[in-house]
C-alpha cells in the first residue's frame, strides 16, 4: 500500500514537472500578434492552420490573433506599435503612407480585387455605361471612385450617376431594392450573402474598364519593426507560408480549423465559408507576390482621383520577405 502510495507521488510529480516543462517551453516562445481586417473568415483559414498545425511554434513564435473595432483599426495600431502585424487594404496603406504614417506591405494575400459592382440579374444593367441615370450605392470613397472611373473608362457620363453613401449596409441596400448597384461588396461574401436571400445579382469587373487590378489584402507591419527586428517578420512569414500551403492542399481541413477556432460573437454559415474559399483560394495562387509596377498604376490611379493629396514612394510601400 505504501510502495503504491510511493509510486502515485512519483507519477504525480513527473506529470506536475511535465506541464512546468511545457508551460517553460510556451514561455521560451516570442509573443507575437497579428490583427485580422475583419472577424475570422474564410480568407483567415492560412492563420488558423499555422496555428493548429505548430508552424508558428516551429519559428519560436506564440501568436495572438486580433479583432478590430474598425476597419481602420489595423493599420494605426501597426504604425502606433499596438500590435506586430495585421492584415489590411491595398488602397488603405497607400492613403496611410500619403499621410506618412510609416506601414509596410510585407505580403500580398488576395492578390486580385474581390469588390465588383453587383447589379440585380433581373435588370437591364450589362456594363458600366448602363449605370446613368441609376442609383449606385458604395461604402467608402474608393468605392466611389471605382464607380466613376469603371463608367468613364466605358464611355459613360459620372454626372448622370446618383452615387449614394450607404455605409455598410450593402446587402438590405440592394435587396430592398434601395439602390440598382452595390460597390464595396465582395464576390467572397455579400454576393453569396444576397443570393441566399433568393436575390440574383450579376457582377460587372471594373478591372475590365481600367480599375487597376489591385491586392484585395496584405500582410502588413511598421517600418520600426523592420528595421529593428527584420528576423521577426521572415519567421512570421515562414509560418504563414506553410499554413496558407496546408490550406490550398487540404481546403476543407484547413476550412474546418477555421470554423473549429470562430469567435462566438461572429458565428460563421459552413456553407457560405466553404463558398467562400472556393472562389478565395484561386485569387491567392500568388500568395505573397507583390510588385512595384502593381503598386505604382494604384498610387497613381489614386492620386488622379483625389483619394490621397500626394503620391507615396511605392518602392517603400512594400518589402519582399525571404
């Protein structure tokens, strides 16, 4: 009785000293945070993988994952040191380095626009030009601007255009019949969204009327950051590598961890995610691909419309991680 008595004590100890070691171990590991744009999506699965599948763990990396507030969010709080990395917008860094506010796209993501201009199926809405005298509603002031230059580029008069500020509310705008065309609605979400409503809508590219053919989502950091720990960022990258590489291999795996980790606050439809990533997966084939010619026709195209009062050096906007 005494000598099993003994024998339990051991076993107790040794798993005691077991966790110590373990809890040591996940203390020998780098803090690292990463803000998503958004809350947890199909396009986040890379992140969930790495983290189920240990690649950050591998890179001596204990990743925290972020919700904004706000879209905005991500990019001031990289530039103020709040958080290491996060996720963001093409089009929203170079509006932040025309202000000087010192981010860097280290990665592209989604390396092709998911906005389209969403029109209802049943209209007689085909191209750009047919937008005059209809009422356009949009998002944010790049969408507008999508608008503009989609109809102008097609031969379209912008002044006959009833462009409307509707915010966020997308979806009731367009099934309620609101507005005839949506801009600032993802193929990946709203379009999937809207037709599970029974409402059929047609999308219309603007990127096939001179809308430069932008990255939807970047990884993105402080130039602080890369400057005094360059390390950091590559082993990061390394591990998101791998888990976007797990997710384009094992799609329905890779969707599970996702669904299996989503934020009770943000419930997530399996169906729509599974869509989602459907339509996702083959815009990120160039995964982490960033080029300065790409970068320049946006900063370009941005400036001739107003969006930013002076053009960034695009040959600082981004970095090409190893």
């Amino acid at each position: 009785m005494k000598r099993a008595l003994i024998i339990l004590i051991i076993v107790i100890t040794m798993f005691g000293l077991a966790g110590c070691n373990q809890k040591e171990e996940e203390k020998g590991l780098q803090e690292v945070s990463i803000m998503l744009d958004w809350y947890p999506n199909a396009v986040h699965s890379f992140l969930y993988a790495a983290l189920d599948k240990g690649y950050f763990a591998e890179e001596g990396l204990n990743v925290q994952v972020l919700m904004p507030a706000d879209t905005s969010d991500p990019l001031k709080l990289v530039a103020a040191g709040q958080t290491d990395f996060a996720i963001s917008y093409q089009p929203q860094l170079v509006m932040a380095r025309a202000q000087d506010i010192p981010v860097v796209s280290v990665a592209s993501i989604v390396n092709h626009p998911l906005n389209t201009l969403m029109v209802g199926a049943s209209g007689n809405i085909i191209r750009p030009k047919d937008l005059e005298g209809k009422t356009v509603g949009y998002s944010l002031p790049v969408y507008e601007a999508i608008v503009k230059t989609a109809v102008k580029n097609d031969g379209g008069d912008i002044a006959k255009l009833n462009l409307i500020d509707i915010g966020w509310d997308l979806i009731p705008a367009m099934v309620t019949k609101r507005v005839d065309v949506i801009s600032g609605g993802f193929i990946n979400h709203e379009k999937i969204l809207i037709e599970k409503e029974g409402y059929s809508v047609n999308i219309i590219d603007p990127v096939q009327y001179g809308v430069p053919d932008y990255y939807e989502l970047i990884l993105i950091t402080s130039e602080k950051l890369l400057q005094e720990n360059k390390n950091l960022a590559n082993k990061f990258w390394q591990a998101v590598k791998k888990g976007q590489s797990y997710v384009q291999d094992n799609p329905r795996e890779g969707l599970q961890l996702l669904l299996d980790n989503q934020n009770d606050q943000f419930p997530l439809d399996a169906e729509v995610e599974t869509e989602s990533l459907e339509i996702l997966l083959p815009l990120m084939q160039e995964f982490g691909q960033q080029e300065l010619k790409r970068w320049q026709e946006v900063i370009d195209w941005m400036y001739e419309l107003e969006l930013i009062d002076k053009k960034p050096e695009g040959e600082k906007a981004f970095i090409e991680l190893k």
